[in-house]
C-alpha cells in the first residue's frame, strides 16, 4: 500500500514538472521584472510571496491541464511517451482533480490582493486553462503561450501600483515575442512527431525559416527592451544587462544552426539566462 501511495505521489510530481524546473524560471523571470519594475526596486513583500508562489503553482496546473489535453498524442512523440498519464502512472480523473486543487490554492492567494488584480487574475486563468488545446486550432500556440506567461505582469503591475501602465504592456509584449521565440526552439524538437500527428506549431508553420525568424522575434525583443529603459529612464547597468541577453540570444542560434534536437534543448534551457540577465539588471539598477 505505501509503495503504491508513493509512486502515485511520484507520479503527481512527475505530472506537475517538479522534476523539470526551467519552465517555473521562464515564468518567474518576467513577474519579477514586472514586480521590481512597478515597485521601483522594493516591491510589497507578501505581493512577491504571492506571485512567486503563485508562478509555481500556476505553472504546476498548467503542466497538468497540457498533459490531459495531450494525453492521445504523447504516447506517440519521443520526447513525451514516458509522462505519467501516457504510461498511465496517474488517471485523467486524477489530473484534472490535481489541475483544480492547485488553481485553487492560486485563487487564494490572489484574493488578499487588491480587485483590478483579481479581475486579472480570471482572464489569467482563462489563458492557463485554454492554452494546451490551441496547437488543434492554431498554428500560433507558442504566441498564445507568451500571453499565458506574460499575464503575471500586468497582474504584478496592477497588485503593486492599482493601475496597469503603459510599460506593463510593453512588458508584455517583450514576454510574447520571448516565449514566442523560446517555444519555438523547443517546437523544432518535436516538428516530425507532430507533423504525424496533426499537431500545430510555429516550427512547423516558420519551416525552414525558422532560425531566421526566431532571429528577428530575439531582436525585436531586445528592441522593445531598450524603449522600456528609455521610457523608465534606466542607465547602464540595465542596458549592458540587455546587451548581455542579446548576446546569449545569439549564442542560441549558434546552438540550432543545425536543428539538432539536443542543441534545440539546450538552446531553450538557454533562456534561463536570458531572463536572470535581465532581472540583474533591473535589480542592479535600483539598487
């Protein structure tokens, strides 16, 4: 009986990518830029409590609620037939209980915030929620993935300063065209999987235009970048900290030059410097 209840337990983390925590870090990178940004450097503490616990928790029920959605279509990818409701280690009844406990436990902590960032909070639900079926619809998942992502921002905006403004759009944009880019990195791993099996994607939709425009989603993100600094007036340690992110972005396409699937990973993984990059800078700046 523990055997069983510990491997279920294995299972559930398996399911919400407590093994994998890059996804949690390309999540949390933007909140903390929108959070330290809006705060001028100090932000409320329990705001920061919230959105950090609430960047894990979000990020756990949406692993959760993309691996239901999937569950027909992993067993047939390489790089996903091993996941806990491909093999069946947990059932879909299970997942969707796991997906509303943690969403749950998200709504929670929202409501000690103020309203704008609980209406917020709704349409950020909406877009976690509906996320994982969009490659049925569209071959733009990955844009609608930076939205999901980019949703904490004018939520961090609106729980530290009571208003959402016009550099919390912009920071939304840099998070599209970040995730955009990123996602599509990690979208050239699988391309001849879900070519099989139907499943759309920006890989598949850019083709062998893909380094070239995920070149040009990079740089117009280190473009939207520089406007924030010069809109907020930031100096030089938050633009050498843009050029430095530029520069591993760079480095990224170095790594797919040849759509090899272990450099397309390593050049996502990549990423994680990217936003910790650009965090210093902002933390540097203030400071």
């Amino acid at each position: 009986m523990e055997r069983v209840k510990r491997q279920r337990l294995r299972g559930y983390m398996l399911l919400m990518r407590m093994d994998r925590p890059i996804g949690t870090m390309l999540l949390l990178w933007p909140t903390l830029w929108a959070l330290w940004i809006a705060g001028e450097g100090r932000p409320d503490w329990w705001v920061a409590v919230v959105f950090v616990v609430g960047v894990f928790l979000m990020r756990s029920a949406g692993c959760v609620i993309n691996d239901y959605a999937d569950r027909e279509f992993d067993p047939f990818v390489e790089r996903t037939r091993n996941r806990p409701l491909a093999v069946g280690m947990v059932s879909p009844k299970e997942a969707l209980l796991l997906f509303v406990v943690l969403s749950a436990m998200a709504f929670a902590l929202v409501l000690t915030l103020n309203t704008l960032t609980i209406m917020l909070s709704f349409v950020g639900a909406a877009l976690a929620a509906s996320y994982p079926f969009m490659k049925r619809l569209t071959y733009l998942p990955q844009v609608y993935l930076g939205l999901a992502f980019g949703w904490s921002v004018p939520m961090a905006f609106a729980a530290q300063t009571d208003a959402v403004p016009i550099v919390a759009w912009l920071m939304l944009i840099v998070t599209v065209l970040w995730a955009t880019a990123y996602d599509t990195i990690y979208a050239m791993v699988d391309r001849s999987d879900d070519l099989k099996i139907g499943v759309k994607s920006t890989a598949i939709l850019f083709g062998e235009a893909d380094r070239a425009i995920i070149g040009i989603i990079q740089v117009m993100m280190v473009a939207v970048l520089v406007i924030i600094g010069q809109q907020m007036k930031l100096g030089g340690i938050y633009f050498l900290a843009v050029v430095a992110a530029g520069g591993f972005m760079a480095y990224q396409q170095y790594l797919i030059k040849d759509r090899d699937g272990m450099q397309c990973m390593r050049a996502f993984r990549n990423n994680n410097w990217v936003g910790a990059l650009i965090f210093l800078g902002l933390f540097g700046q203030y400071l």
